[in-house]
C-alpha cells in the first residue's frame, strides 16, 4: 500500500479520536494516539473500538461507518463488527 494511504488512514483515526473524545477515556485516548504515531493502525483501531465496547458508548452510525471503512482493509471488520455490538447507537 502506498504510503499516501497509511496518512490518511492516521488522519482518520485522530479525527475520529478527537470526535469520540468524552466517550474515550483519557488512557484509551492516549493508547490509540500511541498506536497511531508509531503507526501501527490497526491496534490503534481495535483499541478505539474495544474501549468503547468495554464502556458501552453510543457509537453513531456515521462513526460505526467509518470505523468499518477503516476495518475493512486492515482485515479487522469482524472484530470491529462484534465490539460495536456493545455500543448502542445515541
């Protein structure tokens, strides 16, 4: 993959980070910004996903949607898919 494509897969997981920000706990919000500047993505995501699922935070369709665009190519959509289920929709 292009080097282009892992910035902009970082660029949507801080925006996504500082959109989540209030449903994220401080330290999950810290993990993921560490995942992400050592890029490593995809722990980056799961730790997003798996700290909203573990404070069953409402997750709104257009973040669910993105965070599954973001799964996808990773090879991650199912364990995104099975955390959100514990996240209701606001």
């Amino acid at each position: 993959m292009e080097p282009d494509y892992f910035m902009w897969v970082a660029a949507e997981l801080r925006e996504l980070a500082s959109r989540l920000r209030g449903r994220l706990s401080d330290s999950a919000e810290r993990l993921v910004e560490e995942y992400v500047s050592v890029n490593e993505l995809g722990l980056a995501l799961e730790s997003l996903v798996d700290a909203l699922a573990e404070a069953e935070q409402p997750v709104s369709a257009d973040e669910r949607a993105t965070m599954l665009a973001l799964a996808n190519p990773m090879g991650l959509q199912d364990e995104v898919t099975r955390a959100l289920a514990f996240c209701p929709l606001p």
